[in-house]
C-alpha cells in the first residue's frame, strides 16, 4: 500500500506540467483529497487554481519521508518545479516504532526528544529546499493533538521549530495551534475526526490560516528567478584560518549546526562541529569559542550530522546576507 501511494505522487510529479502549489506530509495532508477527501471541497475551491498535487502519505515519519524526497518525489521536470510547498510532517514520529509489516524498526515512539523531531521537520525541509531549490516553503507546526501524552511534546516541537532561523520568504514557519485550541488549551472538537485527523472544518479552518502566505508567496515568483531581490547580498566571512590537515594531508572536513543569532546580540553567529567538537563563532567579529569539547552522538553512538560550512583554502568560511 505504501509503495503504490509514494509511485503515485512519482507519477503525479513527472506528468505536472503547471503545477504552482504541493502539500507534503502523512495522512492529515492526504486527507485534503484521498482517504475519506474531508478537505476536498475546501482544496477545489481554495486551490484548485495552482494545479496543486497532494503529496500525502499516510503513518510517514521524517525519515521515510525524506527517502520520498530523495527516490523520485521530487524528481520535477526542470523548469517545472512548484513555486510553493507546504509541508506538514513530525506527528507520527511519537506514534510509529516500525514499519514495512515490523521488519523495520525506528527508535521513536512516544518518549522521543522533542528536539529530534524538530531536527527530523528541519532535515524533510532541508532536503525539499536542496533538490527544489527554486520552491518556497511553508512549514507547519505540528497539529495539536487529543493525547495528553503526546500534546506537549508537540507544543514542545513547535517551540523549537519557532525558534529555527528561516530564510525570510524562502522558508515561512506558521504554528496553528491558536485556530486548532480554546485557550484553556483543549481541542476544538469541531475541527477533528479523532482528535488527531481533520474534519471538512478542520480543513477549512487550516485553509483560512495558510492561503494568504500560499497567496504572496507565489506571487513573488520562484527563488533565484531575482536573485538579488530573493537572496540579498552575500557576504563572506573567514570563521576560522588555517584548518588543521587531516591524516590524507587534506583539510578536515566540517560539518556545522545552523547559523543564528545565539546571543541574541543583533549579530549572526554559527554554531559547528569541527575537529571533534562543536565551536561558536559569535558576529560580528566572528571569535571562537569552544562550547562542547566533544561532538555529541545520537542515540545509535554515531556523531550527529547538521548539514555543513565547506573548507575554502585551508579556512572553514560561511555566507551570510
């Protein structure tokens, strides 16, 4: 069952040919149309204008989603990649422990860190920017849920998430949880089948929050096609001279967290591994600072990976506009 719903988006994807808007995520995005389509009127008239193609899943969690993205859903013909994503995904990271009728299993389940399934929504967005990189996305919050168990974990998720450094109009965060909760924090019963999947109001109630970002978005046309207006001026600054050789004689590779604003001084600063342990440039002057002597390790024992700073002539450098 699964294989033939991610052949269908593969299919979907290699035919588009005026395909504007995608919606990425599990069984909540497929809702939109398949399954029981509780938001299909919504979708037909809400979206119907920008060919949309459903790119749900049902019980995917960010791992087996980012396999999507690299084994064919993205795979667009050039020139005809969508000018915007909207992306829902992370909710059945503490749900699912298996997979492929338990011959796969996933060390997830509900007592999985917050800030892994935050990292785990930050990598499906990083992989979806990295093979469509002229798309603009919108990432959501994960859904308030029923469980009690589970709803602060997501509220938690969703904090972290915030707190992300985004690309302005490249990559927008939108947390719903004000049009999905009353404020004394319970659901709206309404809008939920099971208090996890939508009702038609539920939809709705999600269309009204998204469609005016889809909206502007789009109109500011793909990433790049201005790359000065889309992408500012770029500026180049050394973090750190003369990396140390590695055994081969060549420049040790880094590998980095994220660039943000740490201090919350004004200024940008980066946060990565290198040689071994994680190091903070702080903006604008850039000074090192060694903040774990030690990279840290996932639960497997491997060095956890956060995308990467590349060595330029013997200097780890970063770019910042």
């Amino acid at each position: 069952y699964w294989h033939s719903q991610f052949q269908r988006v593969n299919n979907e994807v290699a035919a588009a040919e005026h395909c504007q808007l995608v919606f990425f995520g599990d069984s909540i995005t497929k809702g939109w149309t398949l399954l029981k389509a509780e938001g299909k009127e919504v979708w037909n008239e809400r979206f119907a204008k920008y060919n949309p193609i459903n790119m749900g899943n049902s019980g995917d969690i960010t791992p087996v989603m980012l396999h999507r993205l690299r084994k064919g859903n993205l795979n667009f013909q050039s020139g005809r990649e969508p000018r915007v994503a909207v992306l829902l995904c992370g909710t059945n990271n503490y749900v699912v422990t298996k997979s492929a009728k338990g011959a796969v299993q996933w060390d997830l389940g509900i007592d999985t860190p917050p800030a892994e399934v935050a990292e785990g929504v930050r990598a499906v967005a990083q992989m979806f920017w990295k093979e469509s990189p002229s798309t603009r996305l919108i990432v959501l919050g994960i859904l308030p849920v029923k469980n009690e168990k589970k709803q602060p974990k997501v509220a938690e998720t969703n904090a972290i998430l915030a707190g992300f450094h985004y690309p302005q109009d490249e990559i927008v965060f939108m947390d719903l949880k004000d049009q999905f909760m009353h404020a004394d924090g319970t659901l709206k019963a309404e809008l939920y089948t099971d208090g996890t999947h939508l009702t038609p109001e539920g939809y709705e109630v999600m269309a009204d929050a998204i469609e005016p970002t889809i909206e502007r978005l789009i109109k500011l046309g793909p990433i790049g096609a201005n790359p000065q207006a889309a992408r500012g001026t770029w500026k180049k600054h050394v973090v750190q001279e003369d990396i140390a050789p590695g055994e081969n004689g060549q420049p040790t590779q880094t590998n980095t967290v994220v660039a943000d604003d740490f201090d919350q001084d004004g200024h940008l600063d980066l946060m990565a591994s290198l040689q071994g342990k994680v190091m903070l440039y702080r903006g604008p002057d850039w000074k090192r600072q060694v903040v774990m002597a030690e990279m840290p390790k996932d639960r497997t024992g491997r060095i956890a990976e956060r995308g990467c700073i590349h060595s330029c002539l013997m200097d780890a450098v970063s770019y910042t506009h």
